[in-house]
C-alpha cells in the first residue's frame, strides 16, 4: 500500500453505512465529519439477509482498507437500515424492499463479523443527524427532516438529539394525515402525505391525467411502462409541462400543509427537505411550499425565521449521519460493554 494519506487526524476514526434497497454505501469518517475513502457495493437484496450482511461487512472493510486506518482506531460502525427496527438490539423487524427480512439481528451479526461495536439506527433518522450535524443544519437546535422519494421519511432532531421516540417509531411524518379518507397509502390507511405528496402518488396522479387524455410531455421522456424517476419529472417540469406542474403543485400543497403541522408542533429552527424528488427538483420545489406553510403558522411574528430549506448532502446524509451516530454511541456505551452488542437490557 501507499504512503499514509495526509490526515492530520489519528481518530478515533467512525464508519457510517447506508443499506438501501439497491446499493450499500460505507465511509470512514473523522471526528470533523470528512470521509476518508467509501465503498460502494450492489445490495442483491433477492439473494436475503444473509448475502447481504456478508457484503455490508466486506464494503465496511473495503472502506477501512481505503482510508488506510487501523481498525484499532474504529470506534464503531452507524447503520442505516430501512424500518421498522429495534435500535437497542440492532434488530431490523421487517424491510419492505428487502425480501426475506423478518426479525434479523443485523447489528449483532456484523459487530461478529467486523469486531466493531455496531449501532443500527433508521436510514432517514440517520440522514436528518447527518444535515443537522454536517449539512444544512449546522449549528441548529431543533430540526424536521423531511425526505421526498418512492415514499416519504422524516426525522426530529431536539436539542441536538436525534429523537426515535418511546417505540422507535417517532418523525413517521409520511404517515401524517393530511387529506381525511384520501387515497390508500402504503401502510393500508387512507389520506397520509406519502399517498398525496410521494413520487409513488405523483407518478400515479400523472397516470390517471394522461389516462384522462391530458396532453404531457412525460410518454416522450419515458419508456414504456418505465417507472417516472425523479430526473423525468423535473425534466417535464423545467419546460412548463402543465399536468405535471399541477400534480406538483398539489404535492407542494400537502407538503406545506405538513410542514405547517409540524411547525405548530415543535417550532425548529428549521426543516430541511431532502429525497430524490427533492433533490432532482432543487430549491425553487421549495417555494410554494414555503408559502403553504407560513400561511398556517399559527404564530405569524417571524414566520420567515423558520428556515425551509433543502438538504445539502445529497447520497451522502445517510452514511455521514451513521458515522457521527456511531461516534455518539460509541462514547456513551464504552466498547468493553458493547462488543457485540451484548448491550445491558434497557441500555440505549
Ligand atoms: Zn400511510
């Protein structure tokens, strides 16, 4: 190997990992949150968990081997995974997207593996730690996430602290109802925002307009029968495209009626919007729904205080919040206590 990178850091170094559906995403990353090196690797979610465990270790040790640090100096490894999970046992219950996962003990399993201490955490919880301690939301006190994509996620952040809430279940804000009796959502119920405002609802509402024999751009940009992806959508919607502009701007609607909800709730400093749609779209997306929002601010003086503002981190939220997850964890429960994860009960 090469000579020792420039880092003046000699760490504690922390590992942060993203596991999403398609891909698996592992950084080192040093206490002023840079990321040494990365590895990224196919998930092959239809191979089942254990495929997939052997390989998020071996981009964990990819990504060590890259950043060319000891795993001595790893203080321990923060993961993403998609919910609902148990977060104290670092067990995943179920994952939609991942067939075949159905109570696995992820964060025992690769703690094994790796001999790190391992802390599993929810992927968009862990992407809202990441803006808040490295991305949009530096230096703020309390701050909403809110992630736009396939569905929609969202995280809380108060007084510094990621909240998961008393069941792991807290900032579900894609399961907020905003439209009594709406549309059936993922989750069986009717009228959550993910039903009106996620890509999954926005591809279906431009379906049913062409079906209707709306005129769009959006048959010439697509393949047949190929899902509308985030890039499509701003395609068709730069150009003025008028059923996609509408269909947008409904979503825009809910999400600021959302927005509003939660502001009148908690009152952050901030809520940064994030999410593939988000991203694809980029801050103008934001503008009626600022708008939204403060119209239903119960508290008017300073409604312009309350920043609405998109994610700054783009792909690299989730990892970036799993390091600095894991860094927290790592120094609240002492290694001697956590190897494998062999947690005391009750222990967080
Ligand atoms: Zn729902």
């Amino acid at each position: 190997m090469g000579k020792k990178k420039n880092n003046p850091s000699h760490g504690p170094f922390a590992l942060g990992m993203d596991m999403g559906g398609t891909k698996i995403l592992a950084a080192v990353v040093d206490a002023e949150g840079q990321i040494l090196a990365e590895a990224k690797l196919k998930t092959g979610a239809r191979e089942g968990p254990d495929a997939v465990i052997q390989r998020m270790a071996e981009a964990a040790r990819q990504a060590v081997r890259r950043a060319e640090v000891l795993w001595q100096q790893v203080i321990g490894l923060g993961v993403g995974a998609p919910g609902p999970l148990d977060p104290v046992h670092g067990i995943v219950h179920h994952a939609p997207n991942l067939p075949g996962w159905k109570e696995v003990r992820l964060g025992p399993r690769l703690s094994d593996l790796l001999g790190v201490p391992v802390f599993v955490e929810n992927d968009v919880n862990l992407g809202t730690l990441g803006e808040h301690a490295l991305g949009a939301g530096r230096g703020t006190r309390d701050l909403v996430g809110i992630f736009v994509g396939t569905g929609v996620g969202g995280g809380l952040i108060l007084d510094g602290q990621l909240r998961s809430g008393y069941r792991h279940a807290a900032a579900e804000v894609g399961h907020m109802i905003v439209l009594a009796d709406g549309p059936v959502c993922g989750c069986g119920k009717r009228g959550c925002l993910e039903s009106v405002a996620s890509r999954t609802a926005i591809d279906r509402d431009i379906r049913l307009g062409l079906a209707a024999g709306r005129q769009s751009l959006i048959p010439k940009l697509t393949k047949s029968r190929q899902r509308l992806t985030s890039g499509v959508l701003a395609k068709a919607w730069r150009k003025g495209d008028p059923l996609v502009t509408e269909v947008l701007g409904r979503a825009q609607w809910y999400l600021g009626l959302l927005t509003a909800s939660i502001v009148n709730m908690i009152d952050p400093e901030m809520v940064v919007f994030g999410g593939g749609v988000v991203e694809a779209l980029g801050d103008e997306f934001l503008d009626p729904i600022r708008t939204t929002a403060r119209q239903y601010f119960i508290q008017q003086d300073d409604a312009d205080a309350v920043q609405i503002v998109p994610a700054k981190l783009g792909d690299q939220a989730g990892v970036l919040g799993a390091a600095v997850h894991a860094r927290r964890q790592a120094s609240k429960h002492p290694a001697s206590s956590v190897v494998g994860l062999k947690l005391p009960s009750g222990a967080r």
